[in-house]
C-alpha cells in the first residue's frame, strides 16, 4: 500500500511528516530508522506523526521519533513545521493550534511572513523532572567524563532533557565527543540533549546542539529554548534572545521562572511524496 509523507525542515533540521489522522500509522523503531536513513530511506532526523486528539484538551496529537528509532517528547522545530503541515493540509482552520505530545501540550501560532510562533511550556529544573540524577537543583553542576575530565553543565527540561554548557567559541567546540560522553553520563538516565553556547552579547548567542537519538543537527528548538533559559538563569542574557544555529537563527522569549519560554521561527515544505508500504508499523 502507499504511504504519503511530506519532507519538511525548521532552519535545516529535517523531518518526514506523516498524517495519522486519515491513515492510522505508528512505527516500529525499524521503520523509523529506515524512514530516516538517508541513503536507503527518505533520510530525516525525525519522523513526526500526526494523530487525531484524543481528548478536547489539544487538537491533535503528535509523536516524535528519532533517527536512531527511539521516541522523543519534544522537538520545537518539528512543532513549527506541524503548524504549516496541518495549514497546508487544510486539517484545521485555526490561526492557534494546541497538539499534544508525550510529554507536553503545546500552543503553535503561525506569523506573518511563513513564521510560527510556539509556546514550548514552562521549563523544568528540578533534577527529578529533568531526568538528572543529582541531589539538590543548581544551576551548574559539575561532572566527570572519561580521562577524569571535569565539566560543568546547566540543566534542564524543556519536554525533554537538556544539558548546556558555555565555550568561548562554538566553531571549535568537541561537540561530538562531548555530546556523546554526556550522553552516556550515569547522570542522565534518559540520556540528554546537548548545547553548546558561545555568548555574544545579551541578546545574541551562538549555539550548536548534539542530540539525543540524533547526532548534531542544523538546528534544535528545544535546544534554543534550553539554552536561552539557562543563559538568563546564569545572568549573561536578556528576556528577549536571538539564538544562532548552524541553520539559522531563531527568536526565543523567558519572562522568567515559572513563566513559559516562547520560541519564533521558520519552517518549509520542501516536498510530497509516496512510499510503498506493506502496513504493518
């Protein structure tokens, strides 16, 4: 049978969505693997699954999968590229959306000039919540790598784990191996996201992110969002921030604790297609 997608991406992170709402669709961690692969598959780094809402609380619902398989509670790039997919799909006539993920709800609003504002939801810094295996909250925490490197990272969740640690210039960051050795850390039970953040001024930052599932990716939003919180925790940047990824910039908006952390940027349809799919998931 024939499975339509559409390959989309937010400022280069690319994404194979799928309407599951017309065509019931969940899949196996071999599928997605194989939907993300780019050289036998659709290639991605995410596979994001439309569904329909399955209480009032959100219009529709939405599952994230990872290139390595595995399922993610949040992808902000992946939100806003939802919002332009559910328009252009005619699934809804509302300018405001609220989908519902497996670990948020979240609010997608479209902009003039093909942007989409989303309101990721109120960041969590309580270790438990994070997962992040320390005592007490902090706002760093030092930790040890392989070779007894010591490192200090933020944490936090924004839907999902993030860890971010300040450099003083991102270009010549060992985002690789660092991102995996945190990944691995017995600090981060669920494994982590990564940032690496390269201060400008108050309002500016760069930052490149090693994702969980997913490697280095052009841009995280969530990853923005993380890194933006943490920075104005730490006094080195404003309510109002541009973040500077690999793939582009986006606007990130805190007004502080216990306040939701706003995230604006592009997203882009880059094609639709067809793939012959024997049905099962």
């Amino acid at each position: 049978m024939k499975l339509a997608f559409t390959k989309m991406h937010g400022l280069g992170n690319d994404f194979v969505v799928i309407d599951a709402t017309r065509q019931p669709f969940r899949p196996s961690p071999e599928l997605a693997r194989h939907l993300a692969d780019r050289r036998l598959g659709v290639g991605a780094d995410q596979i994001l699954v439309l569904e329909r809402a399955t209480d009032a609380s959100a219009d529709f619902d939405y599952r994230i999968y990872n290139a390595d398989g595995s399922e993610s509670g949040q992808c902000g790039n992946g939100a806003r590229c939802l919002a332009l997919f559910v328009s252009e799909r005619k699934l809804s006539g509302k300018e405001r959306l609220r989908v519902r993920t497996t670990t948020s709800v979240l609010e997608l609003e479209r902009k003039p000039g093909g942007q989409v504002r989303v309101n990721m939801g109120v960041p969590r810094f309580e270790p438990a919540a994070i997962p992040f295996n320390a005592a007490a909250r902090a706002e760093r925490y030092s930790l040890t790598l392989a070779g007894s490197a010591m490192i200090e990272v933020g944490a936090v969740s924004i839907g999902n784990p993030h860890a971010v640690l300040t450099v003083p210039d991102v270009a010549g960051a060992a985002v690789a191996e660092i991102g995996a050795a945190l990944q691995r850390h017995p600090a981060f039970p669920e494994s982590v996201n990564v940032g690496f953040l390269q201060i400008v001024d108050q309002e500016h930052a760069r930052l490149r992110v090693f994702e969980r599932g997913s490697g280095e990716t052009q841009a995280c939003g969530s990853g923005a969002c993380a890194a933006a919180v943490l920075g104005r925790l730490w006094g080195k940047l404003a309510a109002q921030t541009r973040i500077e990824l690999p793939g582009g910039a986006l606007g990130i908006e805190w007004a502080g604790e216990g306040e939701p952390v706003y995230m604006t940027g592009p997203a882009v349809t880059v094609y639709q297609g067809e793939l012959e799919w024997a049905g099962q998931t």
